[in-house]
C-alpha cells in the first residue's frame, strides 16, 4: 500500500487542524509531535551532532582493517627484503611481483562488487576474503624460496583482499550520512593505519624472538588474520536497503555504470593516478640502499610511513569534508612528488628518512580514502559496491603497470633516474586529475549515477529527509 503524504507541516506542540484526518489519527500526530525527541534538538546536541562520531558500523569495520592489517604489513615489511637481498631477484621480477601483489587480481574486486551488490550480502563477499588472506599466510610456509610459489601464494593473498575491499568500503558508504564520507573513511583509516603501524613493529620483534625465522612470522601472521575475521563477524552489520525482492542486479544494468560522466571520469583519474605510483617497496629499497641501512631495521621503514598515516588520516579526513574532497586528495600527490624526489635529493642520514616517510604518510592519509568518499555520493545504492569496485580496479591495474614500468626504468636508467621520472609522471597525473573532476557547476560530482530500474524519488536512505530537493536538483542539471 503507497505510503500516505499529508499536504501540510507539522508544528511541534501545535496540534494539527485537518478535517480530512481521522480523529484517532490527528491525536496520534499531535502527541508524537509533542514526545519526540528528534523534533525538539537542543542547542548543546545540535553542537554535538556537528562533531559526532561515525557510526558503530564503521568502527567495527575499522576494527576489523586494523586486526588485518597488523597481519598483513607483517609479511608485507620484510617480503621486499626477503626478495630482493634473500632471493637476489632484479628490479624489474621485484616489480613484476610487487605488481601482482597488489594488482594482478584487480578484475575480482568486479567480481567481488557485483555479488555483493547482486546478493545483498557484503558482510558475506568481504568475509570470504578476509578468510581467503589469512589462509595463504600459512601458505607461504609451504612456498619456502620457489619464486614461482610465493607468486601464486601472493596472488591468492590479493584475491582475497580484491574480493573484501569493495564491499567494506560500501558498507561504510551505506553507514555514513553523505557529508561526513569523509570523516567516516579519515577515521577507517587511521585505525587501519594503526595496524600497518604495528605490524613492521611485531615482525621485528617476532623476527628477534624467532631467531630471525621467517617462518615464524607467517604463522604469527595466520592467527592475528584469524582473529579479524572473527570480529568481522560477531560485530559488523551488513545494511541491508528495503528493495523489490525480485529487483535483481544484473550484469547489463551494471555496465551502464560507465555511461555517468561523473563515474566515468572518477575511473578515468583513479586509472591515472595509480599509473603515475609506484610501489612501497621500491620506496623503502632505494631508501635502505641510499643510507645503507641494516637489514634489522628496515620494516620500521614502514612503520614510519603508518605512523604519518595514522596520525594525519582522521584530520584530513575531516578537511576534506569542510574545504573539499578533490583539494585534499590532490594535495596528497604533491607530497608523494616530494617524497619522489627527495630519494636523490640534497636530504641525507635521518632528516632525510623522517621527512621522506612523513611525506609518504601524508600522501597515503590524504587520498587512500578520499577517492572513496568522492565515489560515494555519485553512485546508486544498488551498484553502490560494483561502482567501487571498478573504480579499485582501474587503479589497481594501472598500478601493476606502473610497477613493472619502474622496475624496467630502474634496471634501464638508474634508480636515480627512475625516481625523477616517476615524478613527473606525478604532476602530469594531478594535472590530468584535475581537468577531468574539476567542478562542473552544481551538482557535477554529488548527483547519484541512477541505475535503469531505481525509482525517480530514490533518496540516500543515510541522508535526512528533504522533500523535493533531489528533484530541485535534477531538474536544475537537466536545465544546465
């Protein structure tokens, strides 16, 4: 039965005179209007609310990322060590590998997107990937030094983080009013930064306890994964929006997605930018072989990027919501640039390391979850997760090219050479970047992409009520 709309205001504490109203129902009307507390705020929580936390939601899911990442920045903090001065690979095999690792399973973060959106279940798809990660950290125990075994073992660790990215960051869309994205992915990552900050930490102290056992350090990282997965699923809520149960997402419907100009620009930049970044490892390597660092201390490299991770995301997060998304993300490559081009800079000894990492943190904290909180607002609930997901595709696959171009440019040119190159790449990345989602009069990056069979009054049901604001704006855009 439609939903029945009264064509006057309710006034809090003044009953309601409409002779067309049942009697019952005016009572009903008059005294909800009187014994509400939404309707009568007070200054103090009015303030409050301007500075309220993020949702439960998003801290269990932050939770969850923090857990995970203590696991995977244990294995990720040495396995460029282990590669290149364990196994003596080249640049360009280091940068063929470290490609895969991050985008060689870059098509299942679609695949992962569009079961989630097609199923309803997220908790489920990023639950599954979750697990997936943490079964092949025991796996790497039975790799041992065949390259070829630790690229399948990698590659199943990337799977299983392709399949849960998408739909962890949609669940946080799904929990957030959409002016606070930002806020909301700023607080994620900082405590996801907290778990990159402590893993390097609990290698090396693994690695001193162990004897320096890399094996050790795999079955630490198996039982901290183990551990996410299980707060996943005791405390994270999958949202589920009230829709049609026959209104299936299929494949047609989610290729229309790239017929938004606002999406499709998003996709575009995200390919450019993750073309124009190279991999933490290759940071790290250039940065122990300038200042000729023990093997002993080089995860707390990444440990010190975390930490300038960790304490900028939350803020910068918040910045973003206030002055803008674009400006801020933007902003992050300039100081990725400076980090560039200070790995042959007149910097030396520890200015140089604390002002690179801090750079590199900066860089991380200012864009890794922006982009998101840009993508948000323009995407439809029903594809809100494919949407993602292909956005984190485009980036990803670009990022394995990118990889094994500055592996072949190292082994070519030189590191030095390489690292003012990538640079460049850099700027022109930005420039490109800020061509395509530059502002395009009212509403160019914040009107949701709508998917064939969405209702033409779909409002964003994190989002307060405003009755005929979002067709105000529609047909605002549609007269531009």
């Amino acid at each position: 039965m439609p939903r029945q709309r009264w064509p006057w205001t309710v006034h809090v504490g003044r009953p309601v005179v409409a002779d067309a109203m049942p009697r019952e129902e005016r009572k009903r009307v008059y005294l909800s209007t009187v014994t509400s507390p939404a309707a009568t705020p007070t200054a103090g929580k009015s303030g409050r609310r301007r500075f309220a936390k993020v949702s439960g939601n998003v801290i269990a899911l932050g939770t969850v990322s923090l857990i995970t990442d203590v696991s995977s920045e244990m294995v990720t903090a040495i396995l460029p060590l282990y590669l290149v001065l364990g196994l003596q690979l080249s640049p360009l095999a280091y940068g063929m590998i470290d490609g895969v690792y991050t985008g060689a399973t870059a098509l299942l973060r679609l695949v992962g997107g569009y079961v989630a959106d097609r199923t309803r279940r997220r908790k489920t798809v990023a639950g599954f990937g979750y697990a997936l990660s943490a079964v092949a950290k025991l796996a790497l125990l039975a790799a041992g030094r065949s390259v070829p075994a630790i690229g399948l073992v990698i590659a199943a660790d990337r799977t299983g983080k392709g399949l849960r990215a998408a739909p962890r960051d949609a669940m946080i869309t799904l929990s957030t009013p959409p002016q606070e994205l930002g806020r909301a992915f700023g607080v994620h990552r900082a405590m996801d930064s907290v778990g990159a900050f402590l893993g390097p930490l609990a290698a090396l102290g693994v690695l001193a306890l162990a004897a320096n056992s890399f094996d050790a350090v795999f079955v630490v990282s198996f039982c901290v994964a183990a551990l996410g997965v299980m707060v996943l699923v005791l405390f994270v809520r999958d949202r589920r929006e009230a829709v049609p149960a026959t209104a299936k997402v299929s494949v047609r419907e989610a290729a229309t997605l790239l017929r938004n100009a606002p999406v499709r620009r998003l996709v575009l930049a995200a390919c450019l930018l993750g073309l124009a970044t190279i991999g933490d490892g290759f940071i790290y390597l250039l940065l122990q072989r300038r200042e000729e660092l023990s093997t002993v201390w080089f995860p707390l490299l990444a440990a010190g990027t975390s930490l300038g991770y960790l304490l900028l995301a939350a803020p910068l997060g918040v910045l973003a919501d206030r002055v803008g998304r674009l400006p801020v993300m933007l902003g992050g490559y300039v100081a990725l640039t400076g980090a560039y081009l200070l790995l042959f800079g007149p910097l030396g000894g520890t200015p140089l390391l604390v002002v690179t990492l801090g750079l590199y943190g900066l860089f991380y904290a200012a864009t890794d979850g922006i982009l998101m909180a840009l993508a948000g607002p323009v995407l439809p609930d029903r594809l809100r997760t494919t949407g993602i997901a292909l956005i984190q595709t485009g980036q990803a696959l670009a990022y394995l090219v990118s990889s094994v171009l500055f592996g072949l440019a190292w082994q070519t040119w030189g590191p030095a050479t390489a690292s003012r190159v990538a640079a460049l790449a850099v700027v022109l990345a930005v420039a490109a970047t800020l061509l395509l989602l530059r502002p395009r009069g009212r509403g160019a990056l914040t009107e949701p992409a709508r998917s064939p069979t969405e209702p033409d009054d779909h409002t964003d049901p994190t989002t307060p009520a405003q009755p005929g604001a979002d067709r105000a704006d529609r047909n605002a855009e549609a007269q531009r």
